[in-house]
C-alpha cells in the first residue's frame, strides 16, 4: 500500500448548500419560509486526494404549513481516496416577522401615518406590510372585494328592473375594508369629519333641516353624510351634539366612504340581554390616509364573542354612560387604541427567552412515535409573552420546530451524541472508508402542528448541518492508525480535541479512541 508523508500543509473546505420552501399557513395571509443551510469543515494533514461532505436529499414542497413534515436526509460523503472519522453538529438561525406585542403608534393622532414609505418587498407587499417608517412596518386593509362563490352560481338570473319577481341576484362582495365597518354603526371619527355613503335600501335616518332633526324615510340610491359632509348633493344627517359635527349611527358598510384622514371606529352587537336589549359590543375600525388614499390596520384582539377577527382589544375605548337617544347613537372615546406594526428580528440559537432553544431528546424504545422512538430534536422561540410551558407548542404564539433524527446509538455505522441542548455532537461509530457514504442523521423537519398563526406572519429558518472530519492515517506500513495525524486544537473554540492513546487497532471501533467532546 501506498505510504503517505506527513506534511504541515492545512487545508479547509467549506460547502453550503441554501434550499428555500415559501409556504403559507393555513388560516389568512400568513406566510413563513424555510430554509436549509449546510456547512462542512474538512481538515487535513497529509497530501492526498482527500475530500469529505455533506450528502443531502432535499426536496421541499412549494407550500409548508404547520403540522407538515419536510423529508431531509443529511448524511456525510467521502468521495475521495482516504479512510475518515467524521461527526455532524447542528444549529440554526430564524429571521422573525411579527406584529409589534406592544403597539407604540397612536392612532388617534392626526400624524399617525406622516413619513412612512412605501415598501418594495413583494413578500412583505403580500402581507398587506406596504409602508414602514423607523424600522416599523405598517400593515394596510385592501379595498378588493371578495366574491362568494355560491353567489356566483346565481349571478345574472333575472332583471331586477324588468321583473323583479324572477329572483335577481347579484354577487355579493366584501373587501377587507369593508369587513371592518361590518356592524354598521359608526361610533367615532375625526373631529368635524367628512364623510358620506350611499343607501342601498330605504332607511329612515335624522336629517338636518336648518337647525331642525327630522326623522325621515330617505330612498335607496340617497347619498348622505354627516353635517360637514362635502359629497356633492349629499343629504345632511344630524351630528351627535352641538360640541360635535360628526354624525354618529347607522351606515351602509359598502358604501360608507370617509373624505378626512384619521381614526374611523364601528361597533357591532354580539350580545343581548333576556328581554332582548342589547348590552355586549365589539369594536373594529381603520386610520384612513387622505394623502395616500390608504386604510391602515389598527391592533386588534379577540372580540367579545371570542371568535371575531379585527376587534379592538378590551380597553381600547370608553364607552359612554349615558343612554343613547332615540334618533343617534353616542360615541365613544379611544383609550388605547394604536396602529398595528410589525418588526423583523434575527434570532440566534441559544438558551434565552429571546433566542432559538434546542432541546435533544434521545431515542427512546417505549415511545409512542417513531420521532420519540428515534431521537429528535425540537428547536423553539417563545414568543412575545417571554414565557412557555413545558409541553411544545402550548404558548400561542411559541414558534416549535422537530428536527427527526435517524441511527442514534453506540453500535458500529450509528451516530453517538455527546454533549446537550445545540451542542450536542454527533460522532459516527467507524471510519468512512473511500466511496463510502454514512447511514444518515437527519431525517426530517417539521413546522408542529401545534404552531398558531399568532406566532408568526412570516420567517425563514436556517438549519445548519455542520461537519468536521479527519483523516484516518496509516505508519510506515500502510496499516491504518487509529488515531488523526495531528489532534484537533482544543484552543480553537470549535474542536476541544483528540486523544493520542496508543491503543490496538480494531477496525469495529476506530471512533472509540479518537476523543472527540461535544461543540462548546
């Protein structure tokens, strides 16, 4: 056998392999993106054609949703002439896009929307994130209008006009916008507040006459509008008081079309008492932009019914004491109502509240899954609230990612872990020889099942496989020792070392005298 000399010569190889999946969540226009980042570090100390690596079978799906698992088989690959100990080490690193947990933008005030830019970012675009300012990105509501499809099947069927007895129907829409007028009672505006919107169907309304409040019975088609109203030929409904302008009652959700910039709120009943008097609102709303002719999103919470989407949290308004009047509705005064914004951060693998915790289970034979049964790890962020449980994914908004692991153990052509948490290290139980391929560590990841759409609007996840590996040398004879020709530096902060023990040579457990310890 060829004898190979020692020589001081060091080389490093380093390959990185970046695979992207953009997926989108189940529920609303919730996105995240996943990514695979493979490093490998091969070390040498002899001239020869050496090369280990990262062998991978990667396939991501276009979409990847919560509960979804991702084949991804990781294992090393020596494709040239010389015997090598190799081991395998695991990391990673999330890019965060989140609603702010504490919303700092007022949305009462006039300049709540002044200076923001528009943002170029399709993926962000897609989010509804259009414009940013101070490193915040504000969230805007569309205006497009979507169609029921069973509507749709009956689009066209008769002419209202002509006979009106034939069942007509037109393709009812609802746009984002409009979704948050849907109680149809406006209940807060701007001081002295243009607006106006159009009757789909006769209405009995307080018209202002002069200084009179005439209760009347306006036709579908009338374009009406507070008393400030600058709607061309609009009819002028009461305001509220004399200390205020605005008009505040009943309104067409689809039509209702605000002409001062600020903060619009609308309430909507979802309670009532036994004699059926109304006692439980919710409250939804905007900040409509004239300049930019935007509608901005306010930072919402679960309504009163626990179920509603964009309702104002409980606090954000004062609700006024006394009874409404007949003719008009009261208004009510925002306490705590903001903006929504949202921010990205880069979380680092770590132990802390704010960073990405790895916890390595290993495998376990009594396990009811063949993740536990295998060994994995589960790789969390706590969310906003900075605390989590101990069972994954019972924070709401905890982000948990499983990485399945395959051929753990302490028998030859297995994987034998060292170490804890993100420095857990894993060796393989012999040499690879020339050509060979290891059996894999990694198996699969997966986005649990129990991550909600209140973790997260969108992120990208770096899982960093990375390899080390050292030749197995052979003396003067050509017999292989078992021992690399030069221990690893222990000064490094990466390798802490081999041993140099002079022991037998077994081929069945090479690995067993070299020495490595865990990742620092």
């Amino acid at each position: 056998m060829k004898t190979m000399k020692n020589s001081k010569k060091n080389e490093t190889r380093v390959l990185i392999a970046s695979l992207s999946i953009a997926a989108v969540a189940v529920a609303g226009a919730t996105f995240a993106w996943f990514t695979s980042k493979d490093e490998v570090t091969n070390r040498l100390s002899a001239s020869a054609d050496y090369d280990v690596s990262i062998a991978e079978d990667f396939q991501p799906p276009e979409d990847w949703i919560p509960g979804q698992e991702i084949n991804k088989d990781v294992s090393a690959v020596n494709t040239g002439s010389v015997d090598a100990f190799v081991r395998m080490w695991l990391g990673g690193q999330m890019r965060l896009l989140n609603e702010d947990a504490t919303p700092s933008v007022d949305a009462t005030a006039a300049t709540a929307t002044s200076g923001v830019a528009a943002v170029t970012d399709a993926d962000k675009v897609a989010l509804g994130l259009t414009y940013s300012k101070d490193g915040k990105y504000y969230k805007t509501l569309s205006t497009d209008k979507i169609a029921n499809p069973n509507d749709l099947a009956h689009a066209g069927v008769g002419d209202e006009t002509a006979n009106p007895a034939s069942g007509e129907n037109s393709p009812a829409g609802f746009s984002e916008v409009q979704s948050m007028m849907a109680g149809g009672v406006l209940v807060y505006a701007p001081a002295e507040a243009k607006y106006h919107w159009t009757l789909e169907q006769a209405t009995e309304l307080p018209v202002l006459n002069g200084t009179d409040v005439t209760m009347t019975n306006l036709a579908k088609g009338t374009v009406v509008g507070n008393s400030t109203t600058g709607e061309t030929g609009a009819t002028k409904l009461a305001a509220a008081s004399a200390s205020d302008s605005n008009y505040y009652g009943e309104i067409d959700a689809s039509t209702f079309t605000p002409e001062t910039t600020g903060l619009y709120l609308f309430r909507r009943n979802v309670g009532e008492t036994a004699d059926g008097t109304a006692n439980t609102y919710e409250y939804s709303g905007y900040y409509y932009d004239k300049t930019l002719n935007k509608y901005f999103a306010l930072h919402t919470g679960t309504g009163a019914n626990g179920h509603s989407d964009y309702v104002l949290p409980t606090g954000a308004v004062t609700e006024p004491t006394a009874a409404p009047s007949k003719n008009l509705v009261l208004p009510v005064t925002p306490t705590d109502v903001k903006l929504f914004t949202a921010t990205e951060q880069v979380i680092e693998t770590g132990a802390g509240a704010a960073n990405l915790q790895w916890t390595y289970h290993e495998p376990d034979e009594d396990g009811t899954t063949e993740l536990e049964q295998n060994g994995y790890f589960t790789v969390k962020y706590v969310g906003a609230d900075g605390t989590s449980g101990s069972v994954e994914g019972d924070t709401a908004d905890d982000i948990v990612i499983d990485v399945a692991l395959a051929n753990i153990g302490t028998d030859s052509e297995k994987w034998t872990a060292l170490g804890a948490g993100a420095a857990t290290t894993f060796y393989y139980n012999n040499d690879v020889e020339a050509g060979d391929t290891t059996t894999k560590l990694v198996d699969s990841v997966k986005l649990s099942g129990n991550t909600t759409q209140k973790a997260y609007l969108a992120f990208d996840f770096d899982l960093n496989v990375f390899l080390e590996s050292v030749q197995v040398t052979m003396d003067d004879t050509g017999k292989e020792l078992t021992t690399p020709v030069t221990p690893w530096d222990g000064t490094a902060g990466v390798n802490t070392g081999a041993t140099t023990e002079d022991t037998a040579y077994n081929p069945d457990s090479e690995i067993s005298v070299v020495g490595w310890k865990a990742q620092s």
